[in-house]
C-alpha cells in the first residue's frame, strides 16, 4: 500500500484513511459526472459538497471487493496491485459505518452539518499531513499549488501514481532542464540569412527589418507582499502580470525572448534593461508599434534604426502618406502577433491562465520552452 499519498473515505461518517487504516484499499470516485452523483447519492454525500473534478476515495469497506473488483485475485494472491480496477458500473453499497442511515441522513445532508464535518476532515488531513511531512521537510521544501494547475497536478498524480506535491516537484525540477534544451532553438539569426528568408512584403521598403518586437504579458496570482504586489500591476492589463519583450524575424522565427519583468515595467525601461539591444548587429531596422517611439534613441546610440508608424500629434491629422504608412507597418507587424497568439495557444500561458504564485520561478523557462517549441513549427507564413 502506498502511503506515501494521503487519502480519506470520502463516506460520511467513514474512519477510513490511509494513515489509520494504510491496509485498506481506496477507490477512485469516478470523475464522470453522473456516475459520481449516484455514488454520492448512496454514500448520503451532498454532491455540493465535493468539487466534480476532486480526486476522492471511498474505502473498501463500502463494496463487495470479491465481484466489484477487477483484479481482485491478483490482489488477494499477490497481496498488492499496482492499479485497482473495479468492474465497470459497480457501485459502493456498503455502509456499515452509518449506522441510522434512514434516520440522520436525509437526501440533502445540511449545509451546517456537512460543514462541520468537512471542517473536521480538513484539520485532521492538515495535522497527519504536516506530520508525514515533517520527516522528509529537512531537506526538501515543496509547496503545492492549488487552483489551476493542482487540478492538472493532481491529474498527474493519478495517471502516474503519485502524490500531488511530489508531481509538482518533478516539474519545476525538470522544467529548467527542458528550458536549457529549448533556448538554443531561440536563434539569433544574422542579417544575411534573415534577408534570405525575407517575406515578399519587406522586400521593397522595410528589407533592413531585422526583428519586430512587442512586449508580452503573463497575468499571475496576485503576490502577497504589498511591494511585489504594485512592482507587478500593469496598468495596461489592469491585474497583475510578468512582462517579457519578444521578438520575432520577419519571417516568424523568435530570435529573441528576454527574462521576465514585474507588469509595472515601461515597454522602454524594459528593452532598455534586458539585453536586448547588445543582441542586434549593427544597422539593424527594428519594427515595432507607436509604445515603443521612446526607444528610437537608444537604438540611434547603437547605429541602429526604429521602424513604427508615424506618431499622431494631437489635432493634427495624419497624411495620406502617413495614414499608408500605418496601415503598412501594422499589416507587417501582424507576424509578431501571430507569434505571440502561437506562444498563448499553450494551455500554461494562455490569456487569462493566472500563474500560480509558487511557479512564477519557473516561468522564464516555461516562456523560453514554448518560444523554442513554436520555432520548430511550421512556419508562420504560407510560401
Ligand atoms: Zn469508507
């Protein structure tokens, strides 16, 4: 029996877990909706009362073992089974447990009462966790995300068998050691061969364009500490984020990411930070939107050139030259969009995916990861 991973009866009034009773088996309870409903429904279990997607157990106690489970000679020949496999439509119909059954537990069990006891399991999960934890915390110091990403943790957990945290752990382990293998896949191409692949579009007035840059924001679990709280709000984005400048080749390849930034960050206090513009070769044209005007000094002080569309002076109308001009620029910009709608397609960055507060640490790699992987796709723009 692996005790390594706490689990509990989910039947109300059931003793069972697995550190009281480590020999008992405990069953998953199906994640399919109706079938969960109508294990509930005989477990006497407000439905409410448990989040559909929970990984939760009922103890063996509550069925026939003999003809609900799958493997069950193996199990009683070998003493262990790696996977308990119950017969498909079985269902718990054991409750000794509860003893007035009919009488104390109606259909809809009291919200007030299924609290209580809800309060109760939560301290007694917290006081045997804490100390299950306490022998291997000296060297290890593992915190469980919860939200979002314990759901996929915790899917995780049950593909694999193994407990949530330590799922977590191989994670953000492993995660900058797949990052050290995506970064060189971020290839800083020179000029040469970016004019090689120069999309027609460049060809006839933007072909010095080297890169396109724009800044990228991931939205993440408000901090706790007040000061990290206001480094990190973007007033652009009106929440808290981490902010990364990317950037593109023409042609969709991203050349550059930066490290990540509190949201508060100026798009121009921020190329002018990362690094980026030690990385470009000399008389390289940048292309980026009207945000970035500021920076068209620090790229003159490196003999370089910043391409956007013409600013707007206000009450001052733009010429038709101009107003091309524009249209121009944002219809070749569009690629770094593109790329960037590439970098979101992955489920961890997704617009409004909130990033755990325990994994922003680990999202310059995650970042670097889905940079290297769109590089490896198909390319953006159809030849
Ligand atoms: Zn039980």
């Amino acid at each position: 029996m692996d005790t390594s991973f706490y689990k509990c009866c989910a039947v109300p009034m059931c003793k069972s877990t697995s550190i009281r009773t480590p020999k008992k088996l405990f069953i998953h309870v199906p994640k399919n909706a109706q079938i969960r409903r109508k294990w509930l429904k005989l477990a006497k279990r407000h439905p409410a009362s448990l989040t559909p997607k929970s990984t939760s157990y009922f103890c063996e106690d509550h069925f026939d073992l003999q003809n609900d489970m799958e493997n069950y000679v193996q199990y009683t020949t070998m003493g262990v089974v790696g996977r308990i496999r119950m017969r498909p439509g079985c269902l718990p119909t054991k409750f000794a447990c509860q003893p007035m059954r009919a009488k104390t537990f109606t259909d809809d069990c009291r919200p007030a009462a299924a609290k209580r006891q809800r309060l109760v399991l939560i301290n007694e999960c917290e006081e045997e966790i804490k100390a299950a934890t306490f022998q291997q915390s000296e060297n290890l110091n593992i915190e469980v995300p919860n939200q979002d990403e314990d759901s996929k943790f915790s899917e995780l957990s049950d593909e694999f068998e193994i407990s949530i945290s330590y799922a977590c752990k191989i994670f953000t382990e492993n995660v900058s050691k797949i990052a050290e293998v995506m970064r060189p896949f971020i290839v800083n191409l020179d000029k040469a061969s970016i004019k090689r692949c120069l999309p027609i579009a460049y060809r006839k007035n933007y072909y010095n364009v080297t890169c396109i840059i724009d800044c990228l924001e991931i939205e993440i679990q408000t901090p706790g500490k007040a000061l990290h709280q206001a480094l990190t709000w973007s007033e652009y984005k009106k929440t808290n984020t981490i902010k990364y400048l990317i950037s593109s080749t023409p042609n969709g390849l991203v050349n550059y990411i930066s490290q990540g930034y509190g949201g508060r960050i100026s798009d121009v206090c921020l190329v002018e930070n990362c690094g980026f513009l030690n990385s470009l070769p000399i008389g390289a044209h940048v292309m980026a939107d009207r945000g970035f005007k500021h920076i068209e000094t620090l790229l003159l002080g490196i003999q370089c050139k910043l391409i956007r569309p013409p600013s707007i002076v206000s009450g001052n109308k733009l010429s038709k030259e101009e107003v091309k001009e524009t249209k121009k620029i944002a219809s070749l910009r569009i690629h770094i969009e593109r790329v960037i709608r590439r970098v979101r397609e992955f489920s961890f960055l997704k617009p409004h995916a909130c990033i755990n507060k325990y994994l922003i640490g680990r999202l310059d790699d995650v970042i670097a990861i889905a940079c290297g992987l769109i590089n490896l796709q198909n390319s953006l723009i159809n030849k």
